[in-house]
C-alpha cells in the first residue's frame, strides 16, 4: 500500500498507509477529518512528460 499525506483544516500533516480510495483519515492530533493531498510531482512525473511531447511539437 502506498503512503499518502492528509491534510487537516489546521495545517498539520499526516503521512499514513491506506488503500488507494481512502480519501480522508481522522487527523490523530486534532481529531478533525483531514483530507488527503495529492502528490503532484508523481502525477506529473507520469502523465506530464508523455503530454508534454505531444503538445509541446504542436504548438510550436
Ligand atoms: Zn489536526
């Protein structure tokens, strides 16, 4: 299982294993519902570079 980082509504951040749907876990600080943050630079990383060629050759 990857591991993902949760945000609560106060800022603190959460690194936990879950399954790929878990879209929010209880902050264990605050108890509050923290929402998880997507990585950006991994999803970049995948689909950015391949789009970018494509785009990139027409545009230009
Ligand atoms: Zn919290």
């Amino acid at each position: 299982m990857p591991v993902y980082e949760f945000e609560c509504p106060n800022g603190e951040v959460t690194e936990k294993l879950v399954k790929m749907d878990t879209k929010e876990i209880e902050c264990p600080i605050c108890r509050q519902k923290a929402k998880k943050i997507i990585s950006a630079c991994t999803f970049e990383l995948k689909g950015g570079g391949w789009f970018a060629d494509g785009y990139a050759s027409k545009k230009h």
